[in-house]
C-alpha cells in the first residue's frame, strides 16, 4: 500500500499540475494578451486627429449618448438573458418531464444550436419583418388587411425584433446547459418531495431550482455577456437610432479611419469591464451558493 | 503563480518589442515589378496565382470573374486566379493593420477600390505606386485625359488604381404601381408625401444612401461645382442645414415614419422585393435589369434619372504595398480592361455595366459589338444616361455629410 | 392498513403478485426478503410513488397517511436542518412561523437541539439520517415506512440508532413497515416479520414463530438457518421412523443444542431421559466465538455446525468425535 | 398520500408549443425563398419557382464544396486542440486541489464571461505577425479560444461524476498513470467527449469574425462565403447557403447521436440522461 500513495495515482501531487499549464498559457497568452494589447491600442495618442491625450478615447465617450448607449446595450442583454433564462428553464422542464414521449420536441429545441447568430437574425428578420411570412399568414387568416397593419417587430423602437432573434439562438443554448442537469435533479428528488407531500410543481420551486439556481444563474450570465459584446443581431435587426454599443464600435472600427479604432476598441472595453464587474458579483454569489449546499455534483 | 506572472512578463516584452519594430520603414517586394517592362512582367506572372479581393454580394459579377475571367486567365496566360469575396472597407482596414505590423508580403494582389477607401489607401502608402502606365491596354483604350479616370471622388489617381468600369446613380420603380415618376428632389419630396410609406433610403454611411443624400445637395446647392474644388467645411456647413431641412420634412411619410431605415442597399432591396417600397435605388444602372433577369425584380421595374441629373462615378483596381505577386496583378488588370473582357462585363448575363473604355477607341467592329449588346429592358439608354451626369465630390465632404445625416436626421 | 390482492407491474413486467398485508396501529411490522425480492417496490407502492396494478388499500379510518425514509438520508442539500425538518409542513402550506416552531420542538425528540443551522453537508452520516427520519415524522404518518434505514451506517451507530427509532415509536406510538435484511434488527424491533420472495409475501409470524416453523425451505434458507436436513438423512441418524407430521418433511436444529463428544462412546453420559441420537463425525473447522467455539464437523457426507460453551477443552481438526441430537430440539417445516 | 402527478396545465403545453413552433417556422420560409428569386407580399407560397441559386451554390463561383472542406479542416484542427490542451486541464482541475485553482479556472473559462470582440481586436493586430504559421492553423487557434472553455467545462464536470474511485482501484492494482486514462477514464469520458466535440465542432462552423481575422480573409469557410450574400440580401443564395450550413450540422448531430448510441451500449455512462435511466431501474426492483 505504501508503494501505490508514493508513486502511484497523482493526486495532490506537483507534476500532476502541468497538465494545466498548455491550456493556461494558450489563454494567457492569446485571449488576455489580447486584451492587453487592445488596452494598450485604446490609449494610443492620434497625433495625426489631433488628439495628443492618452485618454482621449476614454475622454470622449464620456457623454449623454454613449451613457444612454450603455444603458440600451445592458438593458437588451439584460432582457435577453433573462427572458431567455426563465423560458429555457420551463422548457427544459417540460422536456425532463416529458422526453421520453416528445423526443422530437427536444430535437425541435436543438435546431437553433447550429446556426450562426448572423443566419438567425436573418431567418427572423424574413418572418418577422413587416411583409415577413407572419404577416403574410396573418393576411392570409384576415388578421391584418395591409402590411402597415402589422406590428413593427423588426427595426422597432424597443428592440422586440433582436430580444426575439437572441432568446431564438439562447433559449436552445440555455436548454442545453441545464438540460441534463433537470433530469438528474428530478431523479434525484422527485420522489423524496413526493413523499413529503410535495406537488411537482413545489418539487421544482422548492427543491429543482434552488439546487440548479447557480448553473442556471451561471448559463444566464454567459448569454448576458455574450450578446452584450455581439454585432451581428443588433447591426441587422436595430433600428438605425438603437445605439447599441458593438454596432457603434464596428462602425468606428471600420468605416472612419485607423485613428478612430481605439476609440473602437474603448468602447469594446467598456462593455467588456461591465461584463468583468458583473461576473465578480455573480462570482462571488457563486461562492456564497456553493458554501449553502446549492450543487450538483 | 510566480511561473505564470513570468510567462505574462515574456509575453508583454515580446508586444511591446514587436510594436518598436514598426516604426521603421520597409521596402516594397513590388518595386521591382515597378522598374520592370511588360514583357519582364508577363514572363514573370506566367504559372503564378493571383489573388482577387473584391466585394462578393452579387451572383453575377461573382460568375463573370469565376466563369469567364478565371478561365480565360488560365488559357492564355497561365495565371491562376481566386476571387476572394471581401468587403472594401475590410480589405482596406486588413492593409491599414499589416502595414502598422510591417508585414512586407501579404495576401491580396489586386484590390477592388474607389472613393473614401482609395483615398485612405493612398494617403496611408497602402498601394503599390503608379503603375496604370505600365498596362498596354490602359494605353491604348483608356481616356487618360478625362477627369473620370484621373480623378477618384476628387481626388487624383496618378495611376495608382486602373479604372475597371463606371456606373450612374439611377432609381428603380415599378411601374405597375407609380405611373408618372418624380424627376426632381421636390417632386419626390411632393411623392413621398402623396404616398407615405412608400420610399426610403439606406442610411448612411451606406453607400448608396450616403450617394442619395449628395443628390439633395446638388439639387439644394448654389454652386455644386465648388465642392469639386479642394475641401472648404464652411462652403458645406452653409448649405447642409438645407439638405438636412430636405430629409427632415420628408422623414414622416417615408417608410416606418423615418424612425428607422434599411441599414444598406440590400434591406432597401429586400423591401422593394416584397413590396413594402415602391421604389429603390442604387449606384448601378442595370441593376434593375439585371434582377429582372435573375427574377428577383418584378419585371414592370424601371429605372429613371433625376432632371438635374444623377452622380456617376469610375470604380478602380488596385494593387496592394505588399502584394505577393504584382507581376501577376499587373497581367490580370490589363486583361480585365481589353476589349473583349470588358464587352463581357457589359452583358447582362454577366454584369451588365458600363465599361470603363473610351468607346472612341475601339475598333469600328468592337464598337458594333458595344452598340449591339442588350443592356436589359429596365436600364435607359446610353444618351439619357450620359446626358444626366453629375460628377462625385471630395471624399472628406462624403464623409461629413454621412455624419452630419446621423446627428441632424437619425438622431432628431 | 390493510392490504388486499396488490399487484405491481413495471414495464409489463410483473414485481408483486397478490400480496395481502395487514398493518395494525402501533406495530413494527419488519418485511424480510433477499434483494430484488420487491421490498422496494411495495413500499414504494403503499406510498403511492408506484400505481398498484390491481389490489386495494384501505385504511382502519377511512384514509391514513404514510411517511417513507430511503437507505440514504436524501436530506435537500440547499436547506438546513430545520428547513428539512419543515419541509413537508411547508408544501402543506403551513405558515412559516408556524412549521418552525413545530420543527423545533421536534428537534428534541431527534436528538438534534443545536443543529437547526446546519447544511446536510455539515452534518455525520448518523445526524443525517435522524433529521432524515425526523422530516418524515413530523407529517405525524399512520405509517412509516422504512427502507433499510441504516443499512449505509456502522454497526455501532446502526444498533444505537435503532435502539431510538424503537424507543420513539413506542412513545410516539406510530406504526412502522421496516424494511430489513438484518436479522438483528429485525428481532430486536419487530412485533411480526414478513418474508417476502420473489414479489411473493410468503410467510406472516411472530419472530420466534418465523424462526421455529418457517413455511417453506426457501425461506429456511434466506433465514439461513443451521443444520437443515430432510426428514429421511434425521430418520437415518436416529435409525427408526420418526414422530413427526408427514407434512412436515425437513427439519432444523440450532448448533447450540447439539453436543459434542470426544473420544469412545459411554453410556453412562447418556442418562437423560430423552430420545437422542449419536452421529460420528469428524471435525473439518474451529472457529473461537464470543461463547466458547463454533466447530463444524462432517458427518458422512453431510455437514454440521456445533456450538460448544466455555472454552474448556478445544477439539483438533480432523479429531474423531460424535455429535448427540435431542429429538425434541428440532424444528419441523415443510419443504 | 401523495398527489399523483398531474400531465402539465394547458398553459404550458401552450407554451411549449408556441415556442416550438417560434423555433422551427422560420425554417418554413428559408427552404421556400431557396427555390425562389421573387415572392412578394402578400403571397404565402411563390407563383415562380426557380432552381438557379442551387445551381449557382454548385457552380465555380458558389464555393460550396471549397466552404465545406475549409470549414471541415479548421473544426477538426479546432478540436485536436481542444483535446489536446483542454483534456489535460479538466483533469488537473477536477482532481487537484491546488491555491490559485479559481483564478486559473476562471482564465479558462473566460471567453465565455468576457466579450471576446475586444480580444480579437487586439489579436487581429497580433496575427499578422504569425503569418509563418499556416492559415488553417492560425483560425483554428482563433476559435479554439472561443471553443476551449466549453470543452473544457464539459470535461471537466465528467471528470467531477467520474471520481477517483476507479482511478484509485486501477492505482491499487499497479496500473500506471497512462495506463489509467486510457483504460479506466478514457471510456468513462467518452460520452462528455462526444458532447464537447459536438458543440466545439459546432461553433467553430460558425465563426464568421475570428476566421476572417485570423486568416485575413482568405480563409474561406461558408460563413465567410455566406456573409457577403447575407449582407448583400439576396434572401434566395442566402436561403440555399443557410440550408447548405445545415448539412454538416445535421451531419454532426447524427453522427454524435450514433456514437452515443453504440457507447452506452457497450457500458454505463455517468451522464444525466443515464443516470436517470439508472435510477429508475434501482427503483424497479
């Protein structure tokens, strides 16, 4: 026995650590050396635009509209993580529930996975849109009797069309993720809820949800953070006034000149410090989930 | 931990080393190609892979460069050629980054340009130089006195872009359901109003909107002919308010009120396809024509000219700083402006666009052959088009009037 | 409770066939049976987690209540102790205030007082499974129902934590299905045991009757009882017709009442006045026990466990020795 | 007694199906504009139907087969690195204690937590001085920044189902280090594998931005030849690509619900779904 705790399985052993090392430096070098070097791109001085300040970039986006900017970008994201969190858990439910009669109900909820963001906003915008197929079936069941008729969905004043193309894309992503932890979950607890008297649907809020509240909560947060930085929804489904932040920062990254890119990029990195601040509070909701016994494994 | 602060040192040292290195200036692969004649040139290319960058969204133009150019390419001077589909602002920004990088052999060779992004491309020392003089076939049939070819939105070529074609500003309508089209800014002005809902444009910096919102400002303008001359803010801060008064009183019966706007030509397109517009437009005379060919367009669409006419322009080809084969580059320009491979551009199986040759030039028999193509039911003829030109002004006025639209129109 | 010609089919496949089950008020009724013998599934099924397929359950008042506690605590990770407790007050509807104090007196019958705070994962094996048990308890259940409640605890913990479900439910008076394959629990707790064999309730008894007269050899041999033989291999040792049942065909014989001779038969020891019988054997195995020794021995070809008490003298392996029978000590069964 | 469970209310299976169908209409009118070139309101099918952008998708200049293939070899390579850095490093942290172990998670997994545009800002600037690698390499390493924390996270979990029992039996009976991954948690991790390799395989098909990046544009996969019809609008070539994209998709769902099929076959899998599945055979009893 003594042989097997000296040079047998590495557990708490030293060597056993390098494994990670590959995988870190891959990171550290591309994704956050990414970063960084943006950051430093973002304070380079534009001589030539006439902006010696270092912080120029910065300088400049503090004003009313890019406020209100930040303030339209967060919010859809907000929207979209949250409308898609609630409703990719009901159906995740109703699909641990009922996946064995409806398994083409799960392969339904799974098409979306596959499809780029760019193509999904392309697919909604073709039924969504004014002289969309919706309302070329509403015409059709004498709902509405002109294309002026019917909503605005696409290009609105509200963002309906891109909370739509999101929750398309992230509502099967949400489902995914927390899919097979809802089955296990459920198998886990429902009959001892059962036997405490509890109905399915006190099972799920007392017992299902709190227990999955941190990987749920987790899947939410990656939506948040992924449409607050994406372009393409946003750049193909927002009215032209919208404001959001990556089709601002794209526009100045591509359309006026190689001095206007830290400028760009600030913008970028704005919402990716608001992404940052926001996983430092989850982070630390996390910690404080994990010590009160809400996991899985 | 302390292992991995170390990597991040290394790793930074390494950037910032890598950013000190750019400053210095490099030599151009290309020059040579410069200095050489053309038959060193030809010889060179023969066997090499050219590069093609240029905008892919059309079916057409896509398939006259596969179909007809690559091939024969191919057979008569053994060059290969890939068509990559890019957007010009993305090729220009790519080269704009390797040359901060100082990366000396890149990976376009020929480059499909003109206005805003020609201009950046060469005040940034992006092209390769002069060499539109090198090509026998710029020679021979290009006009190289007219202000068209010697001036790109105002601002000189000096033969580093060879002129690959020219295209008029023209709208697009169906007649089944306008009768009588407007042939001035205020009789459109009077038409929106007549049918709210019915016309929009792309909003700029778009292109084709940013185009439409220069037809408000010939039309508004005292003296266009001043903004040909060198850049004067002031001479276009006095006039804009009008063109903004324009947009503005229009904005509540376009489509959607004005509170939104298709973000390109191909959303204004789109709607025009379904029907939610009556009307559309575009920097593209056979545009119209063509889509009727392909089905796209209803085939009542027709195309008109403005009165006072309608911005024309001449796009370009470049070659690039660091092109990896300018020998090549240079064999593949000359042949897309022969004879031949232009009259094929202006089929409307094709293309079907205007060619960038001086048609005085050509020989009496390609001259019939030019006469006799079919430019498509929509497109109006040569005359009327070449009778209703405007010419295109500097880019820095584009590009003030593309963000004067956001703040004064967009945003009201 | 009562329990009339249940059936339980999963999957077309049948579990339990017919069983009739009665369950008075205040009882241990511990249920026996090899694994995959149906245990589970009937408790499930009385607690209404399975359909019965056919059968009815009826209660003495018209309708009762159960309560089941797993093997494994199955505590709600995310909730303390008091919250786990509470739980089953709290689907009810019972108002917060309410449920808590409810839970906290409670407390003190599990042994708990101090732990209300607690998460599961704070918690020993033991602890976990009282607040399992008191979560049940506190719904008041007609009848718990017990699926080998501490078969996943050490001996020790297991014997203490028995000693206190059974003194609890004497006060509390509730009765309890107990699901066991411990025989030491089983006796040490029930007022009636069940074998139940293949999905099949076999035989229903006092402990002592199920040790004395078990029904058939199958469940002889779950009980694992010593020194089974058939009626014939007795009539052969005891040379001479035997005065038993005929229905009654094999028998059993508890290693303590057998006693072990060495060396040449005398008669002078054997003067009781009983009908005994001699076997001659030989020692194959001696095993020290807490008693004296546990020696098995063969004889002929038939194998026999002797219990001697007191560690006097220690017979040798392969030691010739006889075995001595008393008739009256076997226990008859029926095959 | 405890409430037998209810099937659902209306209202959910009103839900569920609404949304379904939410998912699934807007494929309805992408398979018909593939056959057509003009169809205007209010007309709910085309009166003229037309095979032409099928035809052009398979001609010279459509590219579909060059699209597939590239797309094809960078998610491949995507995913060799995926395994090869992201398999080590899942062990490491389910089965290792370690100081800074939340930080360097955390790196891991930050792509999924931080907008990565600003990054691939930064990057674009830097490829360009790894031009000497090869394109499918330097896109592949592009997207295996965007795909690594989701492998990684994947594996990860199986690993933390899996335990250490096993590896702690086959240490005991002499097995050495390699010998344990490949004989004991290789087949244990198969079907988390399976589910990484998916969704890596998945998202790298479409990328759009950190391929055109990283290869300068020359990369062409189909997001990279569909993203200039999409822009363009030519709702019937961007139907017929659309559709075209789907193929290798449905391919990999096929392909990964066969391997799943024929792996918990051959043994007992720690995923959800079959632990449920276990469970309710313990329960069967």
């Amino acid at each position: 026995m003594w042989r097997i705790n000296k040079k047998g399985y590495q557990i708490n052993n030293y060597k056993g650590l390098l494994g990670i090392l590959p995988a870190l430096l891959f990171m550290l070098i591309f994704f956050i050396g990414g970063l960084f070097h943006s950051l430093t791109l973002s304070l380079e001085r534009q001589p030539l635009a006439g902006q010696e300040n270092r912080f120029w970039a910065y300088k400049e986006l503090m004003n009313q509209s890019f406020l209100h900017s930040i303030m339209v970008t967060v919010g859809i994201a907000a929207a979209v993580a949250i409308l898609s969190g609630i409703s990719g858990l009901l159906a995740a439910l109703f699909l641990a529930e009922r996946s064995r009669k409806w398994k083409w109900l799960q392969i339904i909820f799974q098409l979306p996975i596959g499809i780029p963001h760019l193509l999904s906003a392309y697919l909604l915008m073709q039924v969504f849109m004014q002289s969309g197929w919706y309302s070329r079936l509403a015409f059709r069941l004498g709902l509405v009797d002109s294309m002026e008729t019917f909503p605005v969905l696409i290009h609105d004043d509200w963002g309906i069309g891109i909370i739509l193309a999101y929750m398309w894309k992230e509502v099967p992503f949400i489902v995914l993720l927390i899919y097979p932890f809802i089955v296990k979950l459920i198998a886990d607890w429902k009959e001892t809820a059962e036997v405490l008297g509890g109905s399915f649907s006190q099972t799920v809020r007392l017992v299902i949800v709190p227990i999955l509240l941190p990987m749920w909560v987790g899947g939410m947060w990656v939506v948040f953070a992924f449409t607050l930085g994406a372009y393409e929804i946003p750049a193909l489904l927002a009215k032209t006034s919208f404001g959001s932040i990556p089709v601002l920062a794209f526009q100045e990254y591509s359309q006026f000149g190689l001095e206007r890119q830290p400028f760009a990029i600030a913008m970028n990195l704005v919402l990716a410090v608001i992404s940052f601040l926001i996983g430092c509070l989850l982070i630390y909701f996390q910690m404080d989930w994990f010590k009160k016994g809400r996991r899985i494994w | 931990m302390k292992k991995l602060s170390m990597c991040l040192a290394i790793f930074l040292l390494f950037l910032s080393g890598c950013s000190a290195g750019t400053k210095n200036n490099s030599q151009r692969v290309g020059e040579n190609s410069l200095k050489s004649d053309w038959k060193e040139i030809t010889a060179s290319a023969k066997g090499s892979k050219v590069n093609f960058f240029m905008w892919g969204g059309d079916e057409g133009i896509n398939r006259y460069i596969d179909e007809w150019v690559a091939p024969q390419l191919k057979d008569q001077y053994n060059i290969e050629l890939k068509r990559y589909p890019m957007d010009a602002v993305e090729f220009i920004n790519k080269l704009k980054t390797e040359k901060r990088a100082n990366k000396k052999s890149g990976e376009m060779d020929v480059i499909w340009i003109n206005g805003e992004n020609f201009k950046t491309a060469k005040q940034e020392k992006l092209l390769l130089g002069p060499f539109t003089s090198k090509l026998p076939n710029f020679q021979q049939y290009v006009d190289t006195q007219s202000d068209d070819i010697n001036y790109d939105f105002g601002f000189p070529t000096e033969g580093y872009e060879a002129p690959w074609g020219k295209v008029q500003f023209v709208f697009a309508y169906d007649s089944n359901k306008i009768s009588n089209p407007p042939k001035s800014i205020d009789e459109l002005q009077a038409w929106v109003k007549q049918n709210p809902g019915k016309f929009t444009y792309p909003a700029p910096p778009d292109f084709t909107g940013s185009a439409f919102i220069r037809h408000v400002l010939h039309e508004k303008s005292k003296d266009y002919n001043a903004y040909l001359s060198k850049y004067d803010e002031a001479l276009l801060k006095g006039e804009a308010d009008q063109v903004w008064n324009v947009l503005n009183e229009m904005k509540p019966s376009l489509w959607r009120e004005g509170k939104s706007y298709p973000q390109s030509l191909s959303q204004l397109e789109q709607l025009y396809k379904n029907g939610e517009v009556w009307m559309t437009m575009g920097y593209d005379e056979a545009n119209a024509s063509n889509l009727i060919k392909t089905g796209e367009f209803p085939a009542s669409t027709k195309t008109f000219v403005l009165d006072k006419g309608t911005l024309s322009n001449t796009h370009f080809l470049g070659i690039p700083y660091n092109a990896p084969n300018p020998d090549g580059a240079m064999t593949l320009i000359n042949f897309l402006l022969s004879p031949s491979t232009q009259m094929k551009k202006m089929e409307i199986e094709y293309w079907g666009e205007n060619m960038s040759l001086s048609v005085e030039r050509l020989s009496d028999k390609d001259r019939d052959i030019v006469e006799s193509i079919d430019r498509g039911s929509a497109t109006i003829s040569q005359e009327e088009l070449s009778s209703h030109r405007i010419p295109e002004i500097g880019a820095e006025y584009v590009q003030w009037l593309e963000r004067g639209w956001m703040e004064n129109v967009a945003n009201k | 409770m009562q329990l009339e010609q249940i059936n339980i089919q999963i999957n077309n496949e049948s579990i339990i066939h017919s069983i009739d089950l009665k369950i008075n008020s205040g009882e241990i009724f511990v249920l026996m049976g090899p694994s995959g013998s149906g245990k589970t599934t009937l408790l499930k099924g009385i607690a209404g987690l399975l359909p019965f397929t056919s059968g009815k359950q009826t209660w003495e008042n018209g309708t009762g209540t159960t309560g089941l506690v797993f093997q494994e605590p199955r505590l709600f990770p995310h909730l303390t102790v008091l919250e786990n407790i509470s739980f089953g007050l709290k689907v009810r509807g019972i108002p917060a205030k309410e449920r808590k104090k409810a839970a906290r007196e409670f407390l003190k019958n599990l042994q708990l007082d101090g732990l209300e705070k607690r998460y599961p994962h704070q918690l020993s094996g033991g602890q976990q499974q009282r607040v399992s048990l008191g979560r049940a308890l506190i719904l008041n259940p007609d009848l718990l129902l017990l699926d080998e409640p501490f078969a996943s605890l050490d001996t020790t913990l297991r014997q203490d934590l028995i000693e206190w479900l059974y003194d609890l439910q004497r006060k509390l008076s509730f009765s309890i299905l107990w699901v066991t394959h411990y025989l030491d629990e089983a006796l040490s707790v029930a007022d009636r045991i069940g074998i139940i064999l293949e999905g099949r309730l076999q035989q229903i008894g006092t402990p002592s009757k199920i040790f004395q007269n078990p029904d058939s050899e199958k469940i002889a041999q779950f009980l694992s009882l010593p020194n089974r033989f058939s009626k014939e291999q007795w009539s052969n040792w005891f040379q001479g017709e035997l005065n038993v049942l005929p229905t009654l065909n094999r028998g059993w014989i508890d290693p303590n009442h057998l006693q072990l001779f060495a060396g040449e038969y005398n008669q002078d020891e054997d003067i009781r006045e009983e009908f005994t019988c001699m076997i001659p054997a030989i020692v194959t195995k001696v095993r020290p026990s807490r008693e004296g020794y546990s020696i098995s021995v063969l004889a002929g070809n038939q194998s026999l466990d002797v219990n001697t008490t007191g560690w006097k003298r220690v017979p040798t392996v392969k030691e010739k020795i006889r075995i001595r029978v008393p008739f009256a000590q076997i226990h008859w069964y029926s095959e | 007694m405890v409430k037998r469970i209810k099937s659902p209310g209306i209202i959910t299976v009103f839900f569920v199906m609404l949304f379904s169908l939410f998912l699934l209409l807007p494929f309805v009118p992408l398979i018909i504009w593939s056959f057509t070139k003009y169809w205007p309101w209010p007309l709910l099918l085309p009166e003229k139907w037309s095979m032409d952008s099928w035809r052009y998708l398979f001609s010279a200049s459509g590219r579909a087969g060059e699209g597939l293939f590239n797309s094809l070899i960078v998610a491949v390579l995507t995913l060799v690195g995926n395994m090869v850095l992201g398999i080590p490093a899942a062990r490491v942290l389910a089965q290792n204690e370690f100081r800074g172990k939340m930080i360097v998670f955390s790196i891991l997994l930050a792509p999924l937590f931080i907008p990565y545009t600003v990054s691939i800002m930064g990057m674009y600037d830097f490829a360009i001085r790894l031009d000497f690698i090869n394109d499918y390499l330097s896109v592949a390493f592009a997207h295996l920044i965007i795909t690594l924390p989701y492998f990684v996270a994947t594996i990860w979990f199986q690993f933390r189902l899996i335990g250490a029992k096993y590896q702690e039996a086959a240490a005991s009976l002499g097995a050495s280090v390699s010998k344990i991954f490949f004989w004991i948690e290789w087949p244990l991790l198969l079907p988390a594998v399976l589910l990484g390799s998916f969704l890596v395989m998945v998202i790298s098909f479409s990328q759009y931005l950190p391929t055109w990046i990283m290869s300068g544009g020359t990369m062409l996969t189909i997001p990279v030849v569909i993203f200039p019809f999409a822009s363009s609008g030519n709702s019937s070539i961007v139907s017929a690509y659309s559709l075209l994209f789907f193929v290798p998709i449905l391919v990999l769902m096929l392909v990964y619900f066969l391997l799943m099929r024929i792996n918990s076959r051959k043994q007992f899998i720690n995923r959800g779904e079959d632990i449920a599945i276990r469970t309710n055979k313990h329960s069967n009893q």
